[in-house]
C-alpha cells in the first residue's frame, strides 16, 4: 500500500498529529542542516513531502465537507 492510501485510511485527528510530528521533524533536521551536522539530506526532501501529503489530503476532506452544504445553500 502507497503512503497516500494508509494516510486516506487515518481519521483527521490523527492527520493533524502527524502533522505536528512532522512538521517538528523537519525543523529539527533544518536545525542539524544548519550547523552541518546532517547525515542525510535527502531527509529534509521526504519530510517536506510528507508534510504536503497531509495538508493535501486534509485539504480534499475539507472541500468533500463543503460542497454538501454548498448544495443546499444554492436549492433554498
């Protein structure tokens, strides 16, 4: 199973923890990029990537919760 299909598979409450997670992840390897100290830069790149797979697939669920009530907004 793809990355994007196990983080579809999670409710948003655990997105927005690894998000959080994530995203304290990344900064600490920008940290260790700063004072030269990282082993693998590639890091940085796989970490960013996760970070927009979450916002995106949040974003998506947030849209899908809309469009609902957009619907009934434009019938009355």
């Amino acid at each position: 199973m793809s990355k994007a299909a196990e983080l579809r598979d999670q409710n948003d409450e655990q997105l927005d923890l690894l998000l959080k997670e994530t995203q304290q992840h990344l900064f600490r390897l920008r940290l260790q990029s700063e004072t030269e100290r990282l082993e693998a830069p590639s890091e940085i790149i796989k970490a960013r990537r996760e970070v927009a797979r979450i916002k995106t697939i949040l974003r998506l669920r947030e849209i899908e919760r809309q469009k609902p009530a957009a619907s009934v907004a434009a019938k009355s």
